[in-house]
C-alpha cells in the first residue's frame, strides 16, 4: 500500500483542527466546571431534554453519544449520583433499561445552558463569518455522512 501523505494545504488544516479542537474542548470544560458538569454530562442532558418523556432507551443513548455499553454506564453514574438522571426498566419491556432526565437534572441543564451556549459564541463563532459557518456545517456534515450517519439535529 502506497502511503497518501498529506500535502502542505491538508496538513495545515488537519493541525489547525487537532489543536482548535482541543483548545475548544478545554475551553467549554472550564466553562461547565462551576456547574459541575462536563461536556459529556451536558450532552447527555440535552439529548434526554429533546426526548420525548425525557427519556431514551440506554442502547439508543450510548448510540447517538457514540459511547460502548460500559462507556455510557460510566458517564451515567456521576449524572445518577448528582440525580440530573435515574436509571429505570422500561414499561414495555423490563429487561430494557432507560436514562431518564430527572426534574433536578432539567433545572441543571437549565442553569448552565445559557453559560455553555455563550461559552461556544465567545469561543467558537464570535470567530467566524457566516460563510465560515454554513461552510463548517457543510463540512461536518459531509464527515458524519462518510462515517454512515446524519448528524444530529434539533428543529427549531
């Protein structure tokens, strides 16, 4: 196999995307810390705050976070310990567990939503120019949809 190295262009972007991402990831951790909270931990609250319910099937929440079986039960357990989400049986079926979003856990995501989503404007956007962003989207999603999947989205 001949070894299709990055040219200088590529090269360029692939480091200015490991780096940002990075400097991203730090940046929205620190602004979540005061809330006690990670990145992680606010996904989770959002995707079950967008569920009908507030609820999800735990295989379908360790599927759309992209986590193992294990790796979701780790990230459930300080959200369960903080009771932002209980772990129940569904109705239909009791072999069948569910991540439900807790009224505690709404009134979390409530209160760090607004720090979080100025958090991702200061870091983020406040950087980029509308064709930055229709341009970052269209990338991102051309990504997701080469990994075999649509990236998920909240209507407005």
């Amino acid at each position: 196999m001949t070894t299709r190295w990055l040219d200088d262009r590529e090269m360029r972007a692939w480091r200015a995307f490991i780096e940002s991402t990075g400097d991203l990831t730090r940046a929205f951790e620190a602004d979540l810390a005061d809330y006690g909270m990670t990145v992680g931990d606010y996904q989770v609250l959002v995707y079950l705050s967008e569920t009908d319910g507030r609820a999800m099937r735990m295989r379908d929440l360790a599927e759309v976070l992209q986590l193992s079986p294990s790796g979701l039960t780790r990230r459930l357990d300080g959200l369960v310990a903080n009771g932002w989400v209980e772990r129940q049986p569904s109705e239909d079926d009791r072999r069948v567990m569910r991540a439900v979003l807790t009224d505690k856990g709404l009134c979390a995501l409530q209160d760090a939503a607004p720090v979080h989503v100025e958090s991702v404007r200061r870091h983020m956007f406040d950087h980029l120019d509308d064709e930055q962003v229709d341009a970052m989207a269209s990338i991102f999603t051309s990504l997701c949809r080469a990994f075999g999947r649509e990236p998920t989205t909240r209507e407005s």
